[in-house]
C-alpha cells in the first residue's frame, strides 16, 4: 500500500506543496525569532544607555550586567560583556543628535529589526553614516546576503560605486527604466577576485571573469542571468561575437558588456553600439525592453567619454574595473608540477 502512495501523482504533487508549506513556515518563525531578538536588543541598548547616564555604577557595569543575565537565562546566547557593548554602541549609532539622522532612523526601523544580529555588528562597525547604514540595510534584505557577502560589499565601497558610471540613459530611456539601470550600473567594477598576470589580454580578462561568473554576477548586482560569452550574432550574412551577454530581469532587458583591458578610445562605442542594435533586432522578443551597453575598461578621460556618449542614440554606459594584484609574467605556482613531483621521485 506504501509503495502506491508514493507512486500517485495526487500524493506526490500534496508532498511537494506540503513540504514547501513547511519551509516557508520555517522562514517565518526564523524571521519572527530573529525580528524579536533584534527588538529586545534594541530595547536593551536603549535602557543601557539611559541607565549608564543616570547612575554611578562605574566601569563594573558591564561585567555585572553581564553575569547576572547569563545567571537569569543560562539557555540564551548574546548576554557576553562584549556583545552587551555592542549592544551600546549600535543603538547609540542609531540615535544621534543629528535631525536628517533621527528622520532616517524612524524610516528604517521595521528594515532593521529583519536584518540579523551578525548583520548588524559588521555593518554598524564598517560603516560611518546612517545614509550608508541604511543601504546596505536594504541591499541586504533585498539580495538576501549572507555576512560573508555583506562584509565583501561593505569592503569593496558598493555604496560609493553604485549608480556611478558615465551614462546617457536619462536621454536614451523612459524615466522608470533610466532610474535603474543607472542604479544597476556600478564606476569602477571590483575585479580583485580574479588572478591575472601583468600584461594580459581582452581575451584572458574576459575568460577569467567566465571561470569565476558568480563572483562577476555578485558584483554586478541582483537580477543579472548570464547568457554567454563570445555569443555569436549574425547579421547581413556576418557573424559576429559578442563578448558577454546577460539579461536583467527587472530591467527586462538585455545588457552587452564590452570588456577593453586598455585605456577609454572613443571608437569602442560604435562597436558596442552595433551590438546593442544587433540585439534589438535579433534577439530580443515582445515585452522586451531596449537593449543597454555597458563599456568596462580600465581606465577613461571622463570628459571624453561624456563627449562620446552625446554622438550615440542608444542606451550606454561607460565603467572602469579595478584589478589590484596582478601576478608577474613569469610567476610561477609555488605548488610542485606533476614534472617536478616525479623528478623527486626519480632521485
């Protein structure tokens, strides 16, 4: 009888549904429990702060408060002394005298209790304003980052690179879709997790940013689906490669990265330019929307590049990357070879 239960399709699509009901009941209560203990922290911080500034209780308060919650909730992480002053001084960064402070304070309050503990400390430790706080607050909830992510985000300057690049989307695009993708495009892109020797090549940037396409999909932020790289394209009879293609899903629209491992040339737009109009014509299918370039280099003239964008009708933008070690062209892996381990073994 066991065996035809797991057998009907009625049973099995109920399990499916079932187990999916169960994890988002899961997700909840996580997100409940962890919206609590971020409120009861805040509570805490608060009643700290205003405890310590009406009493004389001296540099002995924290270590007394501390043992004495853990001595009352023996069961319950997050009572140390060093996490009570963390405590302190994150509900203190959250209350400054400042008037624009307090207001985005009072917006971002249901934000902060969904963002975890862990969360919290990096970014109340890494971050110097509550304008950059609230960001990356959003961004995190947003993306659904993991710490790791978020610390890497924080390091990499997001909130100082994003919405950054050279565009003409304002001219080329209607309103709501100009508005993101010049929030989606970044100046410069952070390539510090590849490892290129000096003097590489177009090719060789392109390939190892293929070889580590989730870390590029990572930095180029949320809704970007990778579609291929040297995407032939064919045109007149001619084909034609594109060096990566992606497709933005809240744009809705397909973005052409050119990748120039030199210095801005202003002819690199006309060939970028053919492939976003060879897109539009051959690619893109109803309910899509005009196709955007992105020029990443490594370096430009910004008013050259301004001056180049006004000579073209299409939606695009000019970047540059950062690549901060490069390896020396004769660098050679510390690790034995295959050669060398055998030659060992020979003498």
């Amino acid at each position: 009888m066991g065996a035809l239960i797991k057998t009907d399709k009625e049973y099995k699509d109920w399990i499916i549904e079932l187990k999916q009901r169960i994890r988002q009941s899961q997700i909840k209560a996580a997100i409940k429990v962890n919206t609590e203990l971020i409120r009861m922290y805040w509570d805490l911080g608060k009643d700290i702060v205003e405890k310590q500034s009406e009493s004389k209780w001296g540099s002995g308060f924290f270590n007394e408060l501390s043992q004495d919650l853990k001595d009352a909730f023996p069961n319950m992480q997050g009572f140390s002394k060093r996490n009570l002053e963390l405590i302190k001084k994150w509900y203190l960064f959250y209350n400054k005298k400042d008037t624009i402070a307090k207001q985005l304070v009072s917006q971002l309050q249901s934000a902060i209790y969904q963002v975890p503990w862990g969360h919290h400390i990096k970014i109340v430790t890494k971050c110097t304003t509550v304008q950059e706080v609230q960001f990356y607050i959003y961004k995190t909830i947003e993306n659904g980052w993991s710490r790791n992510v978020l610390l890497n985000m924080i390091e990499s300057g997001l909130y100082h690179r994003e919405g950054n690049s050279i565009n003409n989307f304002s001219l080329r695009l209607p309103t709501a879709q100009s508005n993101l993708a010049h929030e989606l495009t970044k100046d410069p892109y952070n390539f510090d997790f590849l490892a290129l020797r000096e003097g590489y090549a177009e090719r060789e940037l392109e390939e190892a940013l293929v070889s580590n396409i989730s870390k590029f999909l990572l930095e180029l932020g949320n809704g970007f689906a990778y579609m291929g790289h040297q995407v032939p394209i064919t045109v007149g009879g001619q084909e034609f490669r594109i060096d990566m293609l992606f497709y933005n899903i809240h744009l809705r629209a397909y973005v052409v990265i050119e990748l120039k491992a030199g210095d801005f040339e202003p002819e690199f737009i006309s060939k970028l330019g053919f492939y976003v109009s060879a897109v539009n014509h051959e690619l893109c299918k109803e309910g899509d929307n005009p196709t955007i370039g992105l020029l990443v280099c490594k370096s430009k003239n910004e008013i050259v590049a301004r001056y180049t964008l006004e000579s073209t009708i299409l939606p695009i933008g000019i970047s540059e990357y950062e690549l901060n070690k490069l390896y020396p062209k004769d660098f050679k892996s510390t690790l034995p070879s295959i050669e060398d381990i055998e030659n060992e073994l020979k003498d």
